[in-house]
C-alpha cells in the first residue's frame, strides 16, 4: 500500500518510485525544483523532463537557489529533456521500451561516477493524448520495478482535481509514496485525496458554505469511474461537523447516478444520525466504523 505524506516533501532517497499530486502548475514547479536539487547535492545525475521553451529560466531558479545548474547542464549531471523526446521518441508510446531506456540511463550514470540516478517527468498536454490508461498503468507498475531495485528515484507528476483522476487511481498501487496536500482548503474544511483507495479525507466542518463543492469533488471522482459501480471511500476521524443540507447533497448525488456508493469511514454521530434518521435502508452509504 502506498504510503501517503502531505508535504513539505521528504527526503527522496534510492528506492523511491513517489507519486506527486498537484492542483497547480506553481506547486508542481516548485516540487520539481525541490528534487533536482536534492538530486544534485546528493551526487546524482538527474533527468528532468523540461520543455525546451522553459529550461533556461528553469536552470537560472536552480541557480539562484544555489544549485549550480549551469554547471551541472555543461557537465552532464543535470539532463533536461522535452517530455515527447522520453516518453514518444517514435511517436507513439511504448512502456517497455521507455523502462529499458531508464534501466540504461541507470546503468550509464553509475559507470560515469555518479552515486545514482533521478528522474522526474510527468503527461504534460503535448503527448497526454497518445499515452493510454492502462499503457499509463504498465509504465508505472515497470518503474515501481526498476526503483525498488536500483540506486535511482523517481518523481512522477500527476495534476489532481478538477482534472480527470482515472490514470492517477488506476496507477496508484504502483507507487511506493504518495507526496500531496489537501486539494482544497477554505479554512473550515480541507479535502485530501486518498492513495490506496477511490477516494478522500475530510477534515474540519461541512457547513452550507462549501457543501456543494464535497459534492462536485464527489461527483468528479464518480465520474473517474466511467459507467462501473463507483464506490467512494470518504475518510471523516477529522470531521467536526456536518449539517443535514450537505449529507442531501451527497446523498441526492448517489441517488441520481445510481451507481454510486459512499462508503462513511468513522463518521461523526451528528452524521450517523442523520443518516440513520433519512437513508436508513439506503444503498448509497454504507457506515464503516474505525
């Protein structure tokens, strides 16, 4: 099971296949930033997937960050490469030989003197359409093989809501480390993805204010289940609170597409109440306690 660390990011050592989740295009620069620098100090040679537009102000933020990039492009420690030219140099997508590559990239940096390998890259929109799900889900499942055995780690970038979440699920068992923040935050309730399971954690208070938007999260990860029978785990040990109008939401959301079930994990008593008292035979929740 994948283990799941709301950042600050921890240390990313050898061995590390880490599943990135950002909702913003800052917040996954920043990240990427963060692991070349550390790649670096640590004296490992490391690929960035860098579109050839962004790499100059890429490495001149890692310069001033004190990372020396420039140096580190001259002598090869630093690789950056435009997504199409990793994952589509014969544009198309092959799991299998894309793995092979990273096992020979491996290979080579140990035999020029570094202490290892890193990579970090991601489907940026260029190439998102020729990659598949379950050719996502092979990929994954090859890198969990090839990190989890030798001196290399890898960062994979995944944006999360409001953007579709089937390759981020179907890919999650293939990650050794999920490394996110709450999705959203209005400081009343925050809202974090799940990594072992279709799903979320809630922490805080569901009030009239941001009950409508649990509900559109809800409904986007029903959605990332296409027409199959959608069973969403919401984790609620941190909800305080939650008033009647939103569990109607929720419940109305089940009912309509009928093919979805909520399952409650160690709800609070106002909510099991409520539930008990409306939906008492209803197939939509199921009460599961801690």
């Amino acid at each position: 099971m994948a283990q799941l660390i709301l950042r600050p990011p921890p240390a990313i050592d050898h061995g590390d296949h880490v599943c990135g989740l950002f909702d913003s295009a800052a917040e996954r620069q920043w990240a990427m930033e963060e692991f070349v620098v550390a790649g670096l100090a640590a004296g490992d040679r490391v690929m960035c997937s860098c579109e050839r537009n962004e790499q100059e102000s890429f490495v001149e933020r890692l310069d001033i960050a004190g990372a020396n990039a420039s140096s580190a492009v001259r002598t090869g420690q630093l690789v950056l490469r435009p997504a199409a030219q990793i994952y589509v140099p014969q544009g198309y997508f092959d799991p299998e030989l894309t793995a092979r590559m990273l096992i020979r990239a491996i290979d080579k940096a140990v035999e020029d003197g570094y202490c290892g390998y890193r990579a970090t890259g991601g489907l940026v929109e260029s190439i998102r359409d020729a990659i598949s799900v379950s050719q996502l889900q092979e990929y994954e499942q090859l890198l969990e093989a090839t990190y989890s055995t030798m001196p290399a780690a890898g960062l994979c970038q995944y944006m999360t809501f409001p953007v579709s979440l089937d390759p981020l699920y179907l890919a999650k068992e293939a990650h050794s480390m999920f490394v996110s923040k709450p999705a959203w935050d209005d400081g009343t309730l925050s809202v974090t993805p799940l990594a072992d399971r279709i799903g979320i954690r809630l922490d805080g208070e569901v009030d009239e204010m941001n009950g409508s938007h649990l509900r559109d999260v809800v409904e986007e990860l029903a959605k990332s289940c296409g027409s199959t029978l959608a069973e969403i785990h919401l984790e609620l040990a941190g909800l305080r609170f939650v008033d009647c109008a939103s569990a109607s939401l929720l419940a109305n959301l089940a009912q309509a597409r009928g093919n979805l079930r909520l399952v409650l994990h160690d709800p609070p008593e106002s909510l099991r109440r409520v539930v008990g008292l409306f939906w008492p035979e209803s197939y939509s929740f199921e009460l599961c306690p801690s």
